[in-house]
C-alpha cells in the first residue's frame, strides 16, 4: 500500500469520526445513530478523502449555524414548558443526577405533563418558582445542619409545583419544621445513591424520611455501574447533552415520533369531576389495578442498605388509587405495592405509613368545592395533596421527637 493511500484513509477516517462528533450533539435515538455512522463509514469509503473532508467540514457548519439560530431565536428555552428538564446535570462524584446548583428563576409553566400527552384543553397554567441549593437540590438555602431530610422523587423533588408549595416548605412555613429536600427523579437505587452521598457529607446522623411512589418506584431499582469506563463515558456523552441542538433536536423527534398517541390521546383516560375534566395516566392506573407484584430486582438491597438512617417511610398512591371511587364506585383495587413496602418495613422494622386515606378524605371533601388534590393535568400533587403529608408527616414528627424537630 502506498504512502498516499494510506494517508488518504487516514484522512478519511479522521473526517468519519470528526462527522461522529457532529452527531452526537443531536440527541439522536441509539438505533438511528449506530445506522448513520455504518452509512457514513460506507459513504466515505467510497467517495475518498476529499469528498470525506467536504462532507464533514459541511455538517460542522450546519451544526453551528443550526446551534446559533436556536440561541437567536429563543428557541432552546422555549422547548420546556417546566424547568425540571432544563436544569438536569449528572453528580460525578455521586454517580448520580441532580440540578443545576443555585438556580433562582419564576416563570410561567402553561400546563403539566398529562397536557403534553393530549390535544385536549385540560391546562391549568401557573408560575413556578424554582430555587436549588449549592448541591442542586430544590431549597432555598443549602443544608445547615438540619435533623431530618427528605429522599424521594418527583413528587418530594416538587416537580410540576412552585417553591412555596413544596413539602419541605411547607413543612417549614405550616408546622416550623426545618428539612431538607434530598430528592430527585428516580428510583429506589437512586435514593439509596442521594443518601450515601449526603451521609458522606454531613455524617451519620442522618434521619430519612422516605417517600415512595406507587406508580414508578417499584419496578427493578439496580444502581448505575459506577466503574471508571461508565463514569468517564457518561462524562464524555454528558459534553454533547448540554448542547441546544442536542436538546432541541431531541425533543422534537420524541414530538415526532409520539405525534400519533398524542393526538389519540390513547396514554390517558379524560373524566369529569367536580365539574371540569381531569386526566389520568392510564399506566399508573394499570399499577394501582395491579393484583400481584413480582418482587422488584434491586429494591429490598436498596432499602436494606438506607436503614441506618430511615426514620419512616411514606406511601404515595397514584392519582387514580385516590380518585378511583368518584371514577368507578364499584371498582375495589387491591394493594400490592403498598403490602410488599409493608412488609419489607415488617422485615427490617421500620415505620412506615399509608398516605392513601388523607389523601382520599381531603380529595372527597375538595370535589364538594370543585377543588383537587392533584392538578387536573398532571400526574402529580397539587398544594392540596401536599398539605395532607406536611400535616401526617408533622404528627408523626411531633409524636415521636416532639419539639426537638422545631427549628
């Protein structure tokens, strides 16, 4: 082989993975990134160095002038309507994801994520205040020493709620209770994740108040591997995440890509009540519906592994489980998630409490009002519901510790 041709291939090949580059700060579905770089490959075997070099230096332009316009446009912002997806960023040192450390906006969100899966007009607009703490968890001041923190999802992360609604402010402003708010999306793997990292931090004497969430939290909960090569490779990968074409491009090919159900609105069940249409998820109605539970892979290590430090542990039924006797009168759901977490409490003795029955009672009495517990358009909580754990959780606090909680 001559000098010329194989500095031609290598020319080649450098130019097919400057274009791999490229694509990555798309945001494209693994099956249709793995098929371009097999083509490109292909392509630029053929056509040879020059042309390889042409179409590379070509797709950087376009990446560019695309990233540029999104900036100038507004775009890049203009694509969330909450800011829980725009201020996401990966803890390395935690293996595990957070916000955005000391972000402080208000901005209106115009509905919540049911609206995004249906044409219908079910939209409840509201303005968010959203304020993260140093470490890029949802408070408005960073820890400073307080007894007890909260660990759970998005429900305790507050998603799709205002700061002054959250329950850790709640908690402060109703009942002078001081916490902290340790949660983010996830599942029991990543809670167990939040804890070490914080034990890790501000010592043993942690006490969790643990909330799990009937309709995701009890499926398989194996962490994140945390080797060397996952860890530098997310890291890599992470670079090209934050870019506005990779946001925006993503978001419009899952727009795309779901352009039918959402139309159907086939994910979602629309009743009235209390005189205005409420949407339900239809498969977190399946969960509640759910008559067995196979035992979830990961979840009672997890849990086993954040005993130390539970204080309790608090059951979160799904939206439907709460509305379903003003849906079907008829209909009895069983409770298979709930008696699995029980028992697993039985098992390792830990207290842990059922919020489904407040929740229920304070939903029957705001339906007389037409008021709600869960926003009409959303698979989470409104103030309503979240005032009903601040007060179980303020009675179980002050039953046990009594005064010492106040702050």
């Amino acid at each position: 082989m001559s000098t010329s041709t194989t500095s031609r291939r290598v020319i080649g090949f450098i130019a097919w993975l400057i274009v791999i580059h490229v694509l990555l700060a798309y945001g494209l579905p693994e099956w249709l990134f793995a098929s371009l770089m097999v083509l490109l490959g292909i392509l630029y075997y053929r056509i040879g160095a020059f042309g390889a070099v042409t179409v590379s230096l070509s797709l950087v332009v376009i990446t560019v002038a695309y990233g540029l316009a999104l900036k100038i446009t507004g775009l890049e912002d203009s694509i969330y309507y909450r800011p829980d997806e725009k201020y996401v960023r990966f803890d390395y040192t935690n293996n595990h994801r957070v916000y955005q450390s000391n972000v402080h906006i208000d901005m209106p969100m115009p509905h919540g994520d049911l609206r995004a899966m249906t044409t219908e007009d079910i939209a409840e607009p509201r303005r968010m205040q959203f304020h993260t703490d140093a470490d890029g968890f949802r408070n408005e001041r960073d820890y400073h020493g307080q007894r007890f923190v909260l660990v759970g999802d998005s429900f305790i992360a507050g998603n799709s709620n205002s700061q002054e609604d959250m329950l850790v402010t709640q908690l402060a402003r109703d009942y002078s209770l001081d916490t902290y708010n340790l949660a983010y999306p996830g599942n029991v793997a990543d809670y167990a994740a939040y804890v070490r990292g914080f034990v890790k931090r501000h010592g043993e004497n942690t006490r969790v108040l643990l909330f799990l969430f009937e309709g995701n939290d009890f499926e398989e909960s194996r962490g994140r591997k945390a080797s060397a090569l996952a860890r530098n490779g997310r890291r890599y990968y992470e670079m090209f995440s934050g870019f506005n074409t990779y946001r925006v491009t993503m978001s419009l090919y899952k727009r795309l890509t779901r352009g039918r159900d959402i139309r159907a609105g086939s994910d979602l069940e629309l009743v009235e009540l209390g005189g205005k249409k409420v949407a339900f998820y239809k498969q977190y109605a399946d969960v509640a519906r759910r008559a067995q539970l196979p035992e979830p892979e990961g979840f009672e290590r997890n849990m086993e592994s954040m005993r130390p430090y539970i204080e309790r542990v608090y059951f979160i039924p799904t939206k439907y489980r709460v509305y379903s006797r003003h849906l079907k009168p008829g209909e009895t759901l069983p409770n298979a998630q709930w008696d699995y977490l029980n028992g697993i409490c039985r098992k390792y003795t830990l207290r842990c409490t059922d919020l489904t029955a407040p929740l229920v009672r304070e939903t029957g009495s705001l339906l007389k009002k037409g008021e709600y517990t869960w926003w009409r358009d959303d698979t989470h909580w409104n103030r309503h519901g979240i005032a009903v754990a601040a007060r179980v959780v303020a009675n179980d606090l002050g039953a046990s510790r009594g005064k010492e909680n106040k702050r």
